[in-house]
C-alpha cells in the first residue's frame, strides 16, 4: 500500500493522531491480562503483512512528521545525538543496514545506488538526493549515525561490545521515555539500566545481558517495551522534564481517553558487522486510550493489567498518581469476559464489549 | 577519622575501595583535603619512591606529612581546578603499567577519574579511597550546570535556580549525580531539604 | 541452526604456503557478496567426511571489507582428531561446503590509542585481518611475529613488505626472541596489547603484562582449543532420555549432534560459553578444557562445556 504521511505535531497543538489502520497495527504490549519484567527476546525476522514486525525499519504515516519533531529537538540541544570517537566505524554499518533494508522492503519511497563505495541515496518522503563515498566521514553534511537517524523513525543506541559487556557510546535520542543519552553516555549496560526497580533482582538483566552479547550476524531479535505518557509528546526527556512533568496534572475524567497515551517500544538488536557494535532502535508508537479501547480485547485487558500492575512500576513509569483516573476512564470497557492469549486485536474473533 | 558507610544503592553508583599498592613503576596519586588520611595508611618507602602526589588541601592540614614521605614528585595545588593542566601533563606521557589512585572527595576523585579515562586507563583499573565529606557534585539535568559540594535534598541549582532532587543515578564521563526538577509535577510544591543520607 | 546463520560456498583456491599450512579461498555459491565482518571474527567450517560431520573454527584472515571471497589459513595438525588433516587432503578446489556466518571472540578495541599486536605461527591469521581493517581506518598498530624457521614463517613476507616499519618478525631457530618486557615497558597510556598463538604464548602475555601492572582490560587473547581426543565415555542425557557412548576421537558436543541433539555453540573450541550445561551427576572425573567456566565453577563439577571437555568415571548424567 502507499502510506498516505500525516502532517502532524507532537508539541503545543499536539495533531497527532492514527489512522484507523494504524490503530488496528498498534504494537499492543500486553500477551494476557498481567504484566511483570521478562527479558521477552524473539528473533526480529518479519511478521504478519502489514504488522509493525515485518519490515526491519517499520515507516508508517507519521514518518514524515516525526523527522520533523527530531529536527526540531536537534536545533534546540544537539547533545541528543553523540558519538563517541571510536563509534564512527559503528555509524557506517548503521547507515549501510538501514539504507539496505529500507531500499528493500519500501523500493517506491527509498532508493540505494551503489557502484563500489561511491552511493546515491534518495529518500523520497523527506525529499533528499545525496550522493557520497562510503566510509568517507567528510562526504555527509553529519557524521554517519546523525545523517541516517534524522531519516529514521525511533531512537538508536549503538552499543559498543567489550569486556563482556555492552557500552552505551552513542546514540540519537529524541522519543525517549524519561533518560538522557548525554548523561548514560559511556556507561555499561548494568549501569544505564540502574533506576529500574525490581528487574535488577530478578535477575533480569543478567540474562538479557547474556542473549545480546551472543546476537550474531544475520540473526536479529526484538522485544516491546512500554510506559504512558500524557499527551502525543514525543520528546519525555528528563532534560525538558521540567517543562512537560506538569501535563501529567492536565488530566481530567472527560479528556482523559484522547489526552492519556500508551507508549510502546518496540525494541530490535542488529548485530553491525564492521565494528563489531550492537545498534538497539528503539521505536515508539503512541496510541490514546480512547483509540486503543475500540479493539474490545485491548480495552478488557488493558483495565486489567492497569489495575493490577504493582506499584513500584507504576511509580516508576511515572503513572501511580493517575492511576485511579485510568482505571475509572477503563473499567467501562471491561465487561470481565475472557480475552484471547497473545497480543493481537483478534477482531473477527473477539465479542464486542457487553454493555454494562 | 572513621569511614562513612555509605548504604546500599543503585548499580550506576559508584563503589569506593581501600587503596592498595599494586605493582608497576610508576605510581599517580590524586587526593584532595582528607584523602591525605588515605595515601599515609597505603604509602611504604617502596611505593612513594615511584610516586607522583598532586595533593589539593581544601583547608586541610596534611601536606607537611604527605611531603615527609619523600615522594618522586609532590604537587599542593590551591584548588582541584588549578592542578588540572599538571595531572593531563602527568597522563600525557606516561606509560602502561601506570598505577593510578585517588582518595578524597567523591567530586575531586569522579573528575580525575575522568582524566585518567580518557588518557586511556580502563576505569575498573583505577583504586579509589572514600575519605572526609560526603557531599556531592550534581549536574542539574535541565541546564547542564554543575552544582559543587551539594549536602542536602533538594538543593537548588547554582546555575537555573529549579530545585533538585539528588538521584543516586552517576555518570562517570561527566563526573557527577543526576538532579532532576523536584516540583516538576506539582510547581512550588518543594518538600524541606534534608542531609542526603539522614 | 544451533551454530547461527550459515552460508554455502565453494573452494575457489587451495594454496600450499609451506609444510604445514594450506590456504584455502571460499566464494557463495549463490554468486551473491558474502557478509563484512570484523578483524579478529572467525567461521566455523562444516566438512562432510563420511558420515561424520566435521566443524571447525578458523579465523577469517582475508580484508574484512571485500565481499567477494573469504580466506583462512589452516595448520595440519597431525595429533590431532583429523579436521585439519581432512580438509588438507580431502576439500578440493570445487567442493561445495558450508561455514557459518562470521562471529567475533576476539574483536579490537576501537578505543585503543595503539594496538600491539603479539603473534605465534599460524596465531598469525586473525591479525591479517584486523591489520587490513585498521590500515583503512589509518589506525595505530604494531605486529610482532614470532615463527620458528623461516621456511614454517607464514606470510612474513608479504607482511614485511607492505609494511617494513610496523611488523617485526622472530625466528626460533635463530634463538631472537620477543622481548616482552621492554615492549610492555615502553607503551603509551592507551595502548591494547593481543595475543594470538600456543597456549604457552598466550599464558606468558598475561602473566608478564599483569606483573607489569597493566589492566586485564587492555590485554586481549584468543585461543581456540581444538578438542583433544581421550578415553571414550558414556553419557546420560535426562531430557532426551538418550544415553550416548563418546568415541575415542570424538567431541562430547559432536557426539550429542550424531544422536540429534542440537545443543547452541559459535566457536566449539571452549570460548564462546554456548553449549554450557548443566551436570546432574557424574561419578568420576570432568576433564575441563574451555576458557568459558571459572576455575571454581570447574572445581564445583556442576557444569561441562561439551565442544571441548570430557569425562572419565564410571557415569555422567547431563540436563540436556
């Protein structure tokens, strides 16, 4: 299909908003009606037609304006996107896996041209005809990883691997649910990982550890990750924490259902052949709750999971004062039939919701 | 002096040791006010023989005593700031094998640290030695402005003015803990500061 | 698929270099440009021989960043199980076989001000390529290269040659030896020093360079272990709930794949920590040969890497 772009913010106005074919592609978290930490791996190698696994770089209709978001971050503080002097080689593979997949897997929106190391590029959404010499640094208007990733929805961490662990040397940073790259720069995976409560005692990171170190060539993995957020905001950063914490209070039980969001990620791991280094894009889809709650099985468990989820990982993600609002605004679409194991809507197969 | 305790945290944190003379040729020393305490239990004639000391006082009254041990070299510097063009000229030519350690303040150990990385020492190769005040460096998140010798949470940064709350959350690179707008939530709505560890 | 992605190719060459050592040139069948790797990756290479099925890690040596073909070198190893002994006498020029994917055990530091890089014989093939690898990106290294004769001196020519000031070159024979002392002495703050060769080497680097008080960060090194033949043994799987007899030249780790058991691995030589499991029981004695488990966790008995380890006693039950 031909994905029609949206022209849209995630700021001030706050467009944004999903189509229903977007709604009903939403990468739902939740495989039944609980949630706690797993490390949740699976191989990254397409999915369903038209779900958001089956392309390697998934692009949907708000391409085009979330590059338009990550421009304007970019402008206002450039410690976003950093790199390490020793993560440029890294860069290059990231730039080449991209550029690949995407002239693969959408050839009418990008082209890649290659003839030895000499490369045209063109990127038809965003309107860019480039044309440089691979592996050449002074060819690109940025350096590799910044020249790709302003083309590329989702944030990128390029993670060095040594001393059997994972280093966080770079990165571009501008959807991220609350940590900041300019401070977690350099640390290891232990490290950057630290404010997360519990998962560190189960034993969690440990093995999630172990899987990513051994992720090789041609063998990519996936997992989802999920928070809430008020309001389409893009940019939860800690560094504008203090500018955007106050729209957690905008809530009311009347705006509620277009104003809450569930903000998932989905995250892959490509092993990057040159140098060695792991890229981690971490890819944020929004979806309010109004919109989700109209797939009647995600509306069920979402009350669920909600309301039972513990509460230092409410507090955590940063919802534990909104939490009774959302679970009035939820209860209404949680009639307490049993909902289908996995994430998908299931809408031929799941019952409409049994008005109370 | 009695060692703090400092209690249990978060894996970003870092974990200060007890200094122990390793083997090499040559040994660097970074110490400020009472890390002084911490080079006197580990120094033996052997050591200091090898042994460049930059000492920065702060008020403290140990140099006499650090100078009695007869290093190769010895530094008083009047402030961490001033003696940092000599501890780079110190990295700058150095070998492997260099032994690095630092006692004092978690501030004046986190930035030689820093330098010491980035001349290329492995950081989990550097020894540590906690000793004297417990007060913190804070980078406020927003401004990026370093707070120096914060003892209490919230503090208010130096630099915007928001009040901070003190995480435990530390970059090594920069040499400092995360501050985040307390009130970001709830503007004006600043709880009483307290000592970090009451 | 336990071994990771695999690709079918063709011998292209086969280079006699001296007495020991072959080189042999492998191309995709499919005609299709085969994967970058990293200097320092290794393949493993599936050889069919007979019905048994032979796998072995060899570091790729060729440039890293040509698509067209890969190249290893491989050293008859006459005590050995037979895989070096095989493809020296029985892979020809046109056989199709297949390797794995590259992986990398032994990848450089990229944040390293210089890269020293120590070789022993044939431990000089990784180093090929990570020295074609950093020549692209203009990086700072130096090779020294300990050989025993210089008839046995693989590719101390070419090396010599490209690269007069940067490669040093040591024959045994000749009684020159590498003066590790002085080498370590002198180096930059930043340096990262790699070893690559017999386990003897490899233990001396370690030994001195930690005397001298470098960090175990900045010393790196890679020794595949190629299994070493012993006592055939019987062992008990529980969840296959197969017992499986352990010939006299075969792996553990071989011996479970011929009863179809697919236990992961990326190097099979005691590296990489993959096909770790879990010991149940054992009445006699593990015979630990990896580099994956700590000297108290082989001294606990409670786990066996079966690329390289084996066993004797009376009975061995495996988790697996």
């Amino acid at each position: 299909m031909t994905i029609q772009f949206r022209d849209e913010t995630f700021r001030d106005d706050y467009t944004f908003r999903n189509s229903r074919w977007a709604i009903e592609r939403f990468p739902f978290p939740f495989h039944e009606d609980s949630f706690m930490y797993s490390v949740n791996m699976e191989q990254h190698r397409g999915g369903p037609a038209g779900s958001v696994y089956e392309k390697r770089f998934d692009v949907d209709e708000h391409y085009v304006s979330e590059m338009r978001d990550r421009a304007l971050v970019l402008a206002e503080d450039p410690l976003r996107c950093q790199s390490l002097p020793h993560m440029t080689l890294a860069g290059w593979d990231l730039l080449e896996l991209i550029m690949v997949a995407k002239s693969e897997d959408y050839p009418d929106l990008f082209q890649l041209h290659r003839d030895g190391d000499r490369w045209r590029w063109v990127n038809r959404p965003l309107g860019i005809d480039d044309t440089f010499t691979f592996l050449d640094d002074t060819t690109l208007p940025h350096g590799p990883m910044e020249y790709i990733t302003r083309q590329t929805q989702g944030d990128f961490c390029v993670l060095d691997q040594r001393d059997d662990n994972l280093w966080m040397d770079a990165g571009m940073v501008t959807t991220q649910a609350d940590w900041s790259l300019d401070f977690d720069l350099g640390m290891n995976f232990f490290e950057w990982h630290a404010p997360v409560p519990k998962a560190h005692e189960m034993g969690i990171f440990q093995r999630a550890l172990k899987f990513l170190l051994n992720i090789q060539q041609g063998a990519p993995a996936r997992r989802l990750n999920w928070t809430m957020t008020v309001n389409p905001l893009l940019d939860t950063s800690p560094e504008n924490y203090h500018r955007w914490g106050i729209q957690k209070t905008t809530l009311t039980p009347e705006n509620i259902g277009r104003k809450q969001h569930l903000r998932v990620e989905l995250q892959t791991f490509f092993r990057l052949p040159r140098s060695n280094a792991l890229v981690f894009p971490i890819r944020c889809y929004l979806c309010s709750f109004e919109d989700l709650t109209t797939v009647s099985k995600w509306g069920r468990r979402l009350h669920r999971v909600v309301r039972d989820l513990p509460v230092e990982l409410a507090t955590y993600k940063g919802f534990v004062d909104n939490r009774p609002m959302m679970l009035d605004y939820l209860s209404q679409f949680d009639d307490g039939l049993p909902t289908s194991p996995g994430i998908w809507p299931d809408l031929e197969t799941e019952p409409p919701l049994r008005m109370g | 002096m009695t060692k703090f305790d400092f209690p249990p945290s978060i894996k970003s944190r870092p974990v200060w040791g007890t200094l122990q003379a390793r083997p090499g040729r040559h040994h660097l020393f970074v110490a400020d006010a009472e890390g002084a305490q911490a080079i006197l239990d580990v120094a033996t004639p052997d050591l200091m023989a090898g042994s460049h000391i930059i000492y920065v006082p702060r008020g403290a009254d140990h140099a006499d005593a650090l100078r009695a041990l007869e290093p190769a070299q010895f530094h008083e510097g009047p402030s961490y700031a001033a003696s940092v063009p000599r501890l780079r000229r110190a990295l700058q030519d150095a070998k492997m094998g260099l032994q690095v350690y630092l006692a004092g303040t978690e501030g004046v150990m986190g930035q030689a640290m820093a330098e010491a990385v980035a001349a290329g020492i492995p950081h989990t190769a550097i020894q540590t030695e906690h000793r004297g005040s417990t007060a913190r460096r804070m980078q406020c998140v927003h401004c990026k402005g370093i707070t120096e010798d914060v003892e209490t949470d919230p503090f208010v940064c130096a630099h915007c003015g928001l009040n901070l709350f003190v995480r435990d959350h530390y970059s090594r690179r920069l040499a400092a803990y995360q501050g985040v707008r307390v009130d970001a939530e709830d503007h004006g709505n600043v709880p009483e500061p307290r000592g970090i560890y009451e | 698929m336990s071994g990771g992605e695999k690709i079918a190719v063709r011998v292209t060459e086969k280079t006699p270099l001296n007495d020991l050592v072959t080189r042999f040139r492998f191309e995709a069948v499919d005609g299709r440009p085969l994967p970058t790797f990293s200097g320092g990756a290794h393949t493993v290479v599936e050889m069919k021989d007979g019905d048994r099925n032979r796998l072995n890690p060899y570091s790729l040596m060729s440039d890293p960043f040509d698509r067209g073909s890969y190249t290893i070198s491989v050293r008859r190893d006459d005590a050995g199980r037979g895989g070096s002994k095989f493809l020296h006498s029985a892979v020809d020029v046109g056989d199709e076989i297949t390797i794995s994917y590259p992986v990398n055990l032994f990848s450089l530091d990229l944040r390293a001000r210089k890269h020293l890089m120590l070789a022993g014989g044939i431990g000089i093939t990784p180093f090929l390529a990570q020295i074609k690898q950093l020549d692209r990106s203009h990086g700072h290294w130096e090779l020294h290269y300990s050989v025993r004769t210089e008839s046995l001196g693989s590719y101390v020519a070419e090396l010599t040659a490209e690269h007069p000031n940067d490669v040093h070159v040591y024959y045994d024979d000749r009684g020159q030896r590498i003066d590790l002392d002085a080498l370590l002495r002198g180096q930059p703050l930043g340096t990262h020093v790699y070893v690559c060769g017999p386990k003897g080497m490899i233990d001396w680097v370690h030994r001195t360079a930690e005397a001298r008080g470098w960090p175990a960060e900045a010393v790196h090194s890679e020794e595949f272990l190629a299994p070493e033949p012993g006592k055939a043994f019987t062992v008990e799987l529980t969840q296959a709930g197969k017992t499986v007899e352990v010939g006299e030249t075969e792996s553990l780790l071989e011996a479970l794949e011929r009863v179809g058991e697919d236990p992961p691995y990326l190097c099979r030589g005691g590296a990489c920590g993959q096909c770790e499991t879990a010991v149940v029981s054992a009445d006699g004695t593990i015979l630990h040969r990896d580099h994956w488990l700590t000297e108290e966790e082989k001294a606990a008995g409670a786990k066996i890497m079966p690329c390289v380890s084996r066993f004797e006693g009376t009975s061995l039950v495996l988790d697996r």
